[in-house]
C-alpha cells in the first residue's frame, strides 16, 4: 500500500490593501496587486494524505465529512498537484481551523495555503515558498499571501504564472492586532460572489483598482520606514474604500452589521483618546484593529467598554507555513 503523507499549519492573514476582484477569475488572477499581515493567534491545521487505494477524495473539516460541491473545489485543487507530481492518487484530506470558517476572519486564506504546504511535502516537489503560493491561489486569492509571514505583497503579474507572493517584512517590531469578532457566523455573500459582482455592477470600482495601486506604493514606503501611524491611516481608507464599491453595486449590499458600525466609533473614540489604532474589515462584519502590540493590553480593556471580553481577540504577527512533525486530531 503506497501512501504520502504530510501534515502543514498556516495562518491567516488580513489585508491591509485590499483584493477585491479577479481578472482572471477560472486562474484568479486580482486586477489589483495587495498587502497582507500574517496573524499569529488564527491558522488552519490540514493533514493530506494520498493514498493508491483511494477511488475518491475525501474532505473532512473540523471533524465533519463535507458535502460534495466542497469536495469538489478541493479536488480541483489537489488536480494542480497531481499533475505536477504525476502522482495520480485521490486524497483524504482532514483540516481544522482555529478561525471562525467563512466569518470574514480569512480561512479560506490559511485553509489553502495549509494544504498546499501540505501537498508540497507529501508530494516531495521541488518548489520554492513564492512558487508554491501560486498553487495556493488556485484555492483562494487571499491564500496567496499566507505562505509567508509577516508583511505580504501579492503581485498581481501579468499572467498566472507570475501573480504570485514577496515577503516584504518580518513585522518583528511594535506591530499587534487586536480583532472584535462581532458576529463569527458564516457571511451571506461569499468573498468570491461579493468582489464578482461588485466588479461587474459598481461604477466605483475602476476607481477603488486606481486608487488602490497608489496606496500600495504608499504603504510600502510607510512600512520600510515604520511608519505605524501612516501604515494605519492607509489601511483604513483603503478598506472603506473597498466597502464603498459594495454599496454602489446593483443591487447594493454591504458585509457591515450594526456592532460593526459600534466598532467603527470605538476606535474614533479611541484614537481621540491618544491611541494609535485603526482599523480594517473584511469580507465579514468583524472589525481588526491595527496597533501597536505594546499598547495591545491598554487597549483590549478600553474596548471592554463596548463589547463583551470573549468578543475582543488580541494577536502579534505570524510566521509563515511551517511541516507538523505529528497529528493530534482524530482524523
Ligand atoms: P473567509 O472570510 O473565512 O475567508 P470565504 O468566503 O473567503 O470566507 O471562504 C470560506 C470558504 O473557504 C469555505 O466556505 C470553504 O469553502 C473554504 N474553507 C474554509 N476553511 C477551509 C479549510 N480548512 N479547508 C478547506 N477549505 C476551507
Ligand atoms: C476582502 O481570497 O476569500 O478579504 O479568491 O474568491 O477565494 P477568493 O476570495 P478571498 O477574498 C478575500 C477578500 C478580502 C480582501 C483580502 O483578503 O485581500
Ligand atoms: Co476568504
């Protein structure tokens, strides 16, 4: 019995510029290049395992075997691998996040840029960390970014062969992220179904992809210079930017919920009090608030006027994939 095995954690990552819309969409490839923080606290454990008795793949996530339309995109996504390697052997693949699944907290992010950690080294292919997020953006564009850690540009490229991730920055100094999980139920509208139509529907969105490219210039001088606040202040215009493109869809729709708007104020308030916090959201209603980690506790209580403690998650930078040695799931 021939079986090959490998085990792979990533963590999520939240985008400081944003991707909202593919020019690609069947090879996703983004009309616009974006810039992510790797997150320590959130990340997807996955186990692959192909197997030469195996006549289908199997998919279980968190402990629970999915139904077929996610079995499908999964096995669409193991077909890169198998023809690169020539190892045609179908798959059981077990994954567990410890994200909220499909909240706008970014696990299709680490889902998939897990699971080609995994298929790397159970498929012993020869592939660099850059040439391997190319493969985990076949699964999801977001996934991209989470091979690496730290700061993380996703090159748009000119093609899917070179739309790919660059480590920027480690994020190693006075960087932290404290998260306000307003809501960690499953979202309505997909990221994939809201950037579509938005792209097809909004007239604000050739201007969003315009001004999108001058913030990532923007942001990355602010980076290489540790620049927190200017970091910051772009980040948050850029992420309203993007949710602008939603309400000037036809039909409009926002991924906003009211606490959202609570969170929004928060910060305002206490950015006004002398912190340095902004914040950025998702394709979700949670709200993630960028500071700096020294001033993470102090603000975590603050915020304890708002919202409830179990709401309010706090998290330093995370590193990039990394091989488990062992599994300690049941499947
Ligand atoms: P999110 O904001 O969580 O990234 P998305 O709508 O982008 O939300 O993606 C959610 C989808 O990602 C899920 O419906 C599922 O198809 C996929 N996904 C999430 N976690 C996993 C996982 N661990 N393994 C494989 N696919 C996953
Ligand atoms: C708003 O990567 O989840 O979080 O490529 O269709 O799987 P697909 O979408 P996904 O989109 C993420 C959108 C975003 C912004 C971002 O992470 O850059
Ligand atoms: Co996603």
């Amino acid at each position: 019995m021939s079986i090959k095995e490998a085990y792979c954690r990533a963590h999520t990552n939240i985008a400081l510029i944003k991707y909202w819309g593919k020019s690609d969409p069947v090879n996703i490839v983004p009309t616009s290049s974006s810039l992510s923080l790797t997150l320590d606290r959130f990340y997807t454990d996955t186990r692959v395992s192909f197997q030469a008795q195996l006549d289908q793949d199997q998919f279980f996530l968190n402990g629970q075997e999915q139904e077929k339309a996610e079995r499908d995109k999964i096995s669409r996504f193991l077909d890169h691998f198998r023809q690169l390697s020539g190892v045609n052997y179908r798959a059981q693949v077990s994954s567990y996040n410890h994200v909220p699944t499909a909240a706008g907290l970014a696990s299709s992010a680490s889902a998939y840029a897990a699971l080609a950690g995994a298929c790397r080294e159970a498929l012993d292919l020869d592939l660099t960390d850059s040439q391997l997020s190319r493969f985990a953006r076949r699964g999801s564009g977001s996934a991209t970014r989470s091979i690496f850690g730290g700061f993380v540009e996703w090159s748009q490229g000119s093609s899917p062969e070179n739309s790919m991730a660059i480590p920027i920055d480690a994020a190693n100094w006075d960087i932290g992220m404290v998260v306000i999980a307003v809501n960690k139920g499953a979202k309505k509208i997909s990221s994939r179904q809201g950037m579509a139509h938005t792209l097809a529907t909004s007239p604000f969105y050739e201007e969003w992809v315009k001004q999108s490219r001058q913030d990532l210039d923007e942001i990355k001088t602010a980076i290489a210079q540790r620049d927190f606040t200017t970091v910051g202040q772009i980040a948050e215009a850029n992420a309203m930017r993007m949710h602008a493109t939603t309400l000037a869809a036809n039909p409009p729709f926002t991924y906003f919920e009211e606490e959202t708007l609570t969170a929004i104020r928060a910060v305002q308030d206490l950015r006004a009090a002398g912190y340095d916090v902004y914040y950025t959201i998702d394709a979700g209603p949670n709200v993630k608030i960028l500071c700096p980690a020294s001033q993470m506790t102090a603000i975590e209580e603050a915020l304890g006027q708002y919202f409830a403690s179990e709401k309010i998650i706090s998290t330093l930078p995370g590193g990039p994939i990394q091989i488990l040695s062992e599994w300690t799931y049941d499947n």
